[in-house]
C-alpha cells in the first residue's frame, strides 16, 4: 500500500506504545516519518530501525512538545530532514489515576501540560508548513465517555483535546487543513503494563465493558490513524472517531 507515498509525517510521543504503533502503520503506507521521543531514545530509534529494515523512511527526533521551543525544534527538524510536512499526529500523552481527594497539583499541571499544551503548540507549529491537503489528527480516549471513577485531570485532558480539535477544525478548514480526532479505548501497551493496568481488576473492567471482548492493540488505532492521514479522508473534519472495539 502507498497511500501516504509522498507525504511526511510526524508522531509525538512515538518511541513505544500506539505511537509506535502509529509510526509504523504511517511509514507502511508511504509517508517519511519523524518518530518523536521525550526520554526513550532507545525505544525510537529501534521504531525507526524497524522502519527504515522495511524499506521506509525515518528520523528520531527528541523533543517536549510542551514547551515552545522545543515543539518549533521537532516540526523545524521534520521539514529540514524531508523537505515538507503533511500530517501532525499529537500522540503525546500521560495518564494517571487518583480520586478526587488525592488529586495535586503537579498531578494536573503535568496531565495539563503534555495532553493539552503539547497539543496546543505541536499544532501552532505544525500549521505554519501545513498546505492544502494537510492532516492534523489528534489522540483523545474514550474514556471521556465512560465517566471512569479516579480518572477526573486525565479525563479532562481529554476533553480539552476534543474541544481544541473542534475548534482548530474550523480554524484551519479555510487552508484546506483537515483536523480530526481519534478515541481508543483500552488499549493493551507497554504503559499499561508498567502501570500495573495490565491482568489488573481495572484492565478487567475496561474489556468487560467493551462489546467485542478484548483490549484493543496499537495496531488497531493506527490504522484508523493512516485512513485520517490520507486523502481517502479527504472529506473527513471535525470529526472525533472512537476506535474502541463499541464501548
């Protein structure tokens, strides 16, 4: 498949998990990929060495979307490796669970910063090479939907991404920028094994409630992610798709 042929795209937060995922699932169907990393170099460039074994191509990129500078710095570096930049995948996320009594500060500012402002400016610095055709696709949760108990900053998060996907759809719609918003559900990752989620109760309750019966695999988000990326979706903004097995 080359439905990306051409295209150059970069994925925050890429180095494991559905970003990975999603790096791959981009890469497989054409596009030059910036696979972005905060703190695990290794696990890029091993994303990018899987890439670049199949014939695609690839860079590591370090950055903190967070922060101004350094989120200019990974969409400069995406243009300067590759000549032009087509899609913007803010994958970048972190989650954390607590109940409302337990909830902090530095809790909700780190949840804040990464899920949101990382959206925020990716995507201010993305805009500035995107052209006609230009995809920004950014990762919610369905989590939003579920009212999950202990799970209200990570929520929220989500449900400022939503909001800002809504509004930068019709931001951007006049320049022919198609932005759009992808919710998984469960999803089975190497974060939810660190967390502890994995063969929890938690993880149990989370596939009980999903009609298929399984958690869902980074695979399964990324290709709706590449359908997004492509001009197949050239008449898809503003939309919010949960890929969630029906929950």
């Amino acid at each position: 498949m080359s439905k990306l042929q051409g295209k150059v795209a970069v994925v925050t937060g890429a180095s494991k998990g559905i970003g990975a995922g999603i790096a791959r699932a981009l890469a497989r169907d054409g596009a030059a990929v910036v696979v972005n990393y905060a703190s695990s170099q290794a696990g890029a460039e091993a994303v990018v060495a899987e890439i670049t074994a199949a014939g695609g191509r690839a860079i590591a990129v370090r950055a903190d979307v967070s922060k101004t500078a350094e989120a200019q710095a990974l969409i400069a570096a995406a243009v300067t490796a590759f000549g032009r930049l087509d899609v913007l995948v803010n994958n970048s996320g972190v989650y954390e669970f607590a109940a409302i009594e337990e909830v902090t500060e530095a809790q909700y500012r780190r949840l804040f910063d990464i899920n949101v402002l990382g959206v925020l400016l990716a995507s201010g610095a993305a805009a500035k090479y995107l052209g006609e055709g230009g995809s920004i696709i950014n990762i919610s949760s369905a989590i939003t939907h579920v009212n999950t108990p202990a799970a209200a900053v990570y929520s929220g998060t989500k449900g400022a991404v939503n909001a800002i996907s809504g509004v930068l759809a019709n931001e951007l719609a006049p320049r022919r920028i198609r932005v759009n918003t992808v919710s998984p559900g469960y999803v089975t990752t190497e974060g939810t094994h660190s967390a502890g989620i994995a063969g929890s109760e938690m993880e149990a309750g989370f596939i009980a409630q999903t009609p298929l019966g399984r958690a869902g695999q980074p695979g399964d988000i990324a290709d709706v992610v590449a359908f997004l990326a492509s001009d197949e979706a050239r008449w898809l903004t503003g939309e919010n798709i949960t890929a969630s097995g029906g929950i």
